[in-house]
C-alpha cells in the first residue's frame, strides 16, 4: 500500500466508514493485521515473478523508561514520529505499519537483502535525528532486523517469522 492508500483509509475512517482494523491510528501506519495481508500478497507477486523481498523491523529500546518519564503515550508518540521518518524514506510500493506494541515494519517488494542493507544504511541517520515529546527531547534506541529472501518459493511465514 502507498502513503497515498494509506491517507484514502485515514479519511475514511474519519469520515466513519473505514475499516479501523487496517490502521494503527495511534502512529498513522498500517495495523499488523493489514501488514500481514499486505506481506502474503507481496510474497505471492515475488514468487510468480521470481523476485526478492525483504522487510525491516524497527524495535523501540527501553519503551517502560519512556512510559515512566513521559508518560503513557510516550511510545505511541515516539513511534509516530518513526513511522513519518520511514515514509520519508520509502518508494511507492513500500508499507509502513505497526507489527507490535514498540515494534514498526517496513515490507519492501522486489527488494533482495543486500538493497534492503543499502535501505537500512540511509534510515540509521534518520533514526539518528533528534525526538521530542510534548516539546521534551527524548532519547530513542531502536533495533534494526532485515529480514529478506532473495528468489525462490517461499512463504509470508518465511518473512514473518
């Protein structure tokens, strides 16, 4: 799903017809529920074509010290600001989406895994950039995992893990 997609379920959903099972409203991304949706066609597509795919998770460090000094929100917020960092940096055909409570992924079709390092290697500085919260700077670690498959038959729980 594109950005553009993913507006198309925000308005929709504020207009009270959108499914709130696709998005994650806390952050903005896709809910996991779409993302494993997403992840099975994606894998259907590169295994008809023969092509790669990968996926990256992001794993927010330390999410109960954020909680404690900033509050319950703390994490959602953090994530937020993620997850508009990560649509900065994706294509068209990437997914942005929340696969867990401090976890964020990113499914990039067609993508073998040493592209998706070269990914990985332009998101660190942007993951380095400064956070703030309500007006606060927090200090953010996160985990980086690539996950990817080069060619072959395989499955969403190859990648899914």
């Amino acid at each position: 799903m594109t950005m553009q997609t993913i507006h198309a379920i925000q308005e929709a959903m504020q207009r009270g017809d959108g499914n709130p099972a696709l998005l994650d409203t806390a952050t903005g991304a896709l809910s996991a529920i779409a993302f494993t949706m997403r992840v099975e066609e994606a894998v259907a597509l590169a295994n008809r074509l023969g092509h790669g795919l990968s996926i990256v998770t992001i794993e927010l460090r330390r999410p109960r010290e954020l909680v404690a000094h900033f509050g319950a929100t703390a994490v959602d917020s953090v994530l937020s600001i993620i997850v508009d960092r990560l649509w900065e940096l994706a294509r068209r055909s990437d997914t942005v989406a929340r696969a867990g409570p401090q976890r964020l992924a990113v499914l990039l079709p067609a993508t073998d895994r040493d592209s998706a390092d070269l990914y990985v290697a332009r998101l660190m500085p942007v993951l380095a950039d400064p956070y703030h919260v309500d007006g606060q700077p927090v200090e953010v670690q996160v985990d980086v995992v690539v996950t990817g498959v080069t060619t072959g038959e395989f499955s969403a729980d190859t990648l899914l893990g």
